[in-house]
C-alpha cells in the first residue's frame, strides 16, 4: 500500500475528527466558553491545498522516495537491515526522521527559497484540524536533503517511508483550539499548546517549537518557547486570497521579483538562501515593505452570497470524492492519465477558491469545470464524460453572454454577435465531437464562429485598425498552411483549410487591432484569447495532418476553452460587466486582537 492510499484511508477519520471539533467549537462559543474556529472559505482553501499537496505528490513522491533509495543502496555505511526492522530500530527511525524533521523544519522558516515551500502551511489565520492538511505542493523540492543522513545510515526505504508517515500524521491532532495546557506532555511532544505558539505571528512567538513529534529537539537547540499570551495566526505578509495555486506560488514570485530587481549580482543570489523577509539593500530603499504591526493584521474574509457558499461547498466536496478516487487509483495509472487528472482536480480547485473570493460567478466555475471535464475525457478517450461535457461547456458560455445580454445594462448588438459566435462554436464542437467525416461541417462552423467574432471586435473600432497585425497573423497562417499542404494535406481539404486558416488569421489580426486601439486589460485578454485559438487550431492540424500528438485532445481541447474563456469573460462593455459577478464586499475592517 501506497502512503497515498493510506493518507484515503486516514480521510474519514480526518473529516470525522473536524466535524466534531466544529461542533465542539460552536458549543462552547455558544456558551461563551470557547471558539467556534471554523470559516467555510478557509476550511475549504486548507483540505484543498491539502489535496494538491497529494494529488501531485503521486507524481513527485517517486522522485523522493526514488532519490531516496538510490541515496541508500549507493552510499548507505552500515548495512545492518535486520536492526532497523525490530521493534526498537523502528522506534530509534522515528526519532532520527523526527530530528532531521526538525532541521528540514527550522529551516523552512529561515531560509527565503525553503519558506517559499512551507509557506503553504502557515497562511490560514485561523487555527484547527483543517489546518493540518494545508501542506505545500513543492516540498519535494528540497526536503529529501534533509533525509540523506538516514539514508546514509543504512536506513532501509521501507522503515523511512512507514516513519515519515507516522511523523505526518501524528501532527494532525496538535492544530487545534480546543485543547488546552497539557502539563508534562506539552514539556516533552509536540502538543495542541506549543504548536499554537509555532502557527502565530506575536513577536515572541515567531519561528519558535519546530518540533514534530517531539519538542525536545527545541529545547536542545533553544528554540523552545511557551504558550503565554494570544496567538494571532497566519504570516506576517498575509495571503490574502483563496487561490490554491497562489498559495503555493506567492513566496517563490516575491523571492523571483526581488532577485530579478535587485542591481546587486551577489544579492540575486542571496535573496533566495537569506531568512524570510530579507530585502536586498536598494530594494528595501525604493520599495520597502511596511513594518509588521501586530494590531494591524486583519482577517481576510471577502463576503460572498449564501447560494455561492453552498454551491462552492457542493463542488469542492465532488472535487474531493475525485482525489480520493484518484488517490486511490493511482499506482496503476500511466503518468498522461495522472497528469490529466491532475490538471482537472487544480482548476477544480482553483475555481472553488475563485468562486469565494467573489472572482468567478457561479455558471462560471460550471464553464471552467465542464471544460476540463471535456478536455480530460477527450484526452483520456471517455466517451460518454465527453459526449456529456463538451456540448455542456460551449452551452454554459451561452448561457452566460445570454445572462449579460439580458441584463439592464444590455449589450445589443455586441451582446447578440457574441452569442452568435459561441452557438456557431457549439455547434463546431458537436461536429468534430461526432466523427472525422463531420470534419468539413466542424470547420464551416467554426469559420462562421470566427465571422461573428470578427465583427464583434470590430464593433466600436473599426475593421483591422492595425494592418501591420493582419499582416503578422496572415504570415504565421499562410506558414502553417504552406507547411500542412507539404505534409500532404489531403486534395480535398485544401480549399476549406485555406479559406479557415485565412479567417481565424483575420479574427486573430481583428483582436490584435482593437486592443491597440482601447487599450486596458480586457482587450489585451481578448487578444490574448484570439491567438490562443490559432495556437489551438495549429496544434488540431499538426495532431491530425502531419503527425499524432501525445495526449492530442489534452493540448488542443485546453488551449481551446482558453481562448473561448478568454473572449467570453473579456469581450464586454465595462460597465456591462459587473452585473454578472457574485457580489463582493469589501472586507470588514476587524483586527484580529479586538475579536
Ligand atoms: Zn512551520
Ligand atoms: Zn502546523
């Protein structure tokens, strides 16, 4: 059995142990003696993250295990197998893994590029058992360094494995509230009490009680601190967002900007290795960062409808029935098919997050949803998932430029081409969904689609502003197509595919000139979206006239429903647009010492 499979079977006695602490925490805060510590957005970005960290840990958990392995059966200086597998040579790996988790730990909290990773774990602000299973997605990165003494030691990758496992999953029960002092164990374990104080951002509190299982290794190399005022949770430079993918990425983008910025050669590499929050000298002069002020922290909490928390709360439970599924699956699966599963349980979770931070609207997050259903099943070959999620994709993005049409701030006529241009693309769709002899009607289709889109982004501007641009997309068109009809496209295609490859060259130049001439993001999105689809139809011609790509659907179909995304949320009227999202307040003003 896979740690994977047993982290599937931990899963029940995970949300088990969180239900009752929420209801423990609603009782007592009832009562006023206690807090109820749990908020929909942040249980739901936590458990996510945790479900990203194992999703891609199928992938990168054979690196780590292999390096692992390969480290022991190379170097290993004692060969003595046989004392590892007693009860006590188990007893003494859990202790040697549990110091070397205390260094990979200590570590994570003071060097900036090991931070970048543990970060994940550290930016709920609130604290309980969902907290646990927020674990960052490129631990492995690093943390097999930390491991190599064992390695070097002779100890067997079987024991090492049971023992990092049994490490984990002891520290789920300490991320709670709901218990208090513990007496001589809080003195010897890592315990409720002095991993509260690790979680907190007070200034005699931070980076203190790395411990995992014991809290020794922190009272050995002075590190110790006991739990005596109240910890304000998170980071010192808050996250402030429910993406998933930006949870994981923020550290490594900040540490990436500053060393990109810096003059200093020696201070683009220092960035990386210096503790958290450490600014190259010029950079702390023309951009510093606001001191960390206790009494300022605020808890982010967008506030977003009731149906949006029931709806988000409904799919990130699907989403959580497909990773345990998945989880479960994994060994046996070929590396494409976990790569797009992979990709389909992220944007899932991605738009979860969105959809509570009010940045997605509900038939939105359907949209995204339904198109990576229909990409993955494409990939994967699952007919009936296709032959469901495809046509649903294209007719969610209908129903959303419907909605917009209707609304008060109607769009007219630009509304009316849009809609036109996405039943052209549906249309299109279910042609090239229902076989290769439908290939001509997919792409007259699609060729209309494009019609519509041109006119749509000509409505205000003019048709092509730039003729530069219908110059450039005509030359990348005419290459493509000089290239397929060398790789033998078939006699009878050539007019079609001309005419279509002249079109889309057009729709794309058409784009291009209308976001020279309004500027701003939205039209540059849009732009982005038009080249994109020439993008994704150069890839469905290479895929089918000159040589089979691996995964063909994975990169044709994703590259596709970005482009419709990017033209169907960015081709509105400004003032059209803001009738269609969840409404979003801004963030009560409370800080989190007056609560
Ligand atoms: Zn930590
Ligand atoms: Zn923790």
């Amino acid at each position: 059995m896979r740690p994977g499979q047993v982290i599937v079977l931990a899963t029940p006695v995970f949300l088990l142990s969180i239900g009752i602490e929420f209801l423990v925490g609603r009782l007592r805060a009832r009562r006023g003696t206690g807090q109820d510590t749990y908020r929909l957005a942040d249980t739901v970005n936590s458990i996510g993250l945790g479900m990203l960290s194992q999703i891609g840990g199928v992938l990168t958990s054979l690196l780590r295990i292999g390096i692992y392995t390969a480290c022991w059966s190379a170097f290993a200086l004692v060969d003595a197998k046989d004392f590892w597998m007693q009860w006590y040579g188990w007893l003494l790996a859990l202790v040697f893994y549990d110091f070397c988790y205390y260094w990979l730990h200590r570590m994570g909290h003071e060097c900036g590029v090991l931070w970048a990773a543990h970060v994940v774990h550290h930016q709920s602000q609130h604290y309980n058992l969902s907290t646990a299973l927020r674990q960052t997605s490129s631990g492995f990165l690093f943390d097999w360094i930390f491991y190599l003494p064992m390695a070097l030691a002779g100890v067997p990758p079987l024991v090492f494995g049971v023992v990092a496992l049994v490490d984990l999953l002891y520290q789920f029960w300490v991320h709670t509230e709901q218990v208090g002092k513990l007496g001589w164990f809080d003195r010897w374990f890592c315990s409720p009490s002095n991993h509260r104080v690790h979680h907190a951002v007070n200034d005699r509190y931070v980076d203190r009680n790395y411990g995992g299982v014991l809290i020794v290794w922190d009272r050995l190399f002075g590190s110790f601190q006991e739990e005596d005022e109240r910890p304000v949770y998170g980071t010192r430079k808050p996250l402030d967002s429910w993406d998933p993918l930006w949870a994981n990425l923020e550290v490594y983008w900040a540490l990436g900007r500053d060393a990109w910025r810096t003059k200093h050669w020696g201070d683009k590499l220092r960035v990386w290795f210096k503790p958290p929050g450490w600014r190259p000298a010029d950079l702390a002069q023309s951009d510093p960062h606001p001191p960390f002020d206790l009494a300022q922290v605020q808890r982010y909490e967008p506030v977003v409808p009731g149906t949006v928390q029931l709806f988000a709360g409904l799919l990130f439970l699907a989403l959580l029935g497909g990773t345990v599924s998945f989880l479960w699956f994994a060994d046996v699966l070929p590396l494409g098919t976990t790569l797009v599963w992979l990709l389909v349980l992220a944007t899932g979770l991605w738009s979860a997050g969105a959809l509570l931070q009010g940045r997605l609207a509900m038939a939105e997050s359907l949209f995204v949803n339904a198109a990576a259903l229909a990409t993955a099943s494409g990939a994967l070959g699952i007919a009936p998932l296709h032959l469901l999620a495809k046509p649903l994709a294209l007719v969610l993005g209908i129903a959303i430029a419907w909605k917009r049409w209707r609304t008060p701030q109607a769009e007219g006529r630009f509304g009316l081409l849009l809609l036109a241009g996405l039943a052209a693309s549906l249309a299109g769709d279910v042609f090239l969904m229902l076989g290769a002899h439908l290939f001509v009607p997919g792409l007259a289709s699609f060729l209309v689609a494009h019609l519509f889109y041109i006119a749509l982004f000509a409505s205000g501007v003019g048709l092509f502003p730039r003729r530069q641009a219908l110059a450039a997309t005509l030359a990348v068109g005419a290459a493509m197509y000089a290239f397929l009809w060398s790789q033998g496209l078939p006699a009878g295609l050539r007019i079609p595919v001309g005419l279509y490859v002249m079109v889309i060259a057009s729709m794309a130049a058409q784009a291009i000139g209308r976001a020279a001439v309004l500027g701003g993001a939205d039209a540059r999105a849009v732009a982005l979206g038009a080249v994109v689809f020439m993008l994704s139809d150069s890839l469905l011609a290479f895929n089918r006239f000159v040589a089979p790509l691996p995964l063909a659907s994975l990169w044709v179909l994703a590259t596709y429903y970005v482009a419709q995304w990017l033209i169907l949320r960015h081709s509105v009227r400004p003032a059209a647009d803001a009738a269609d999202r969840a409404e979003v307040q801004a963030p009560p003003n409370r800080s989190l010492l007056s609560r």
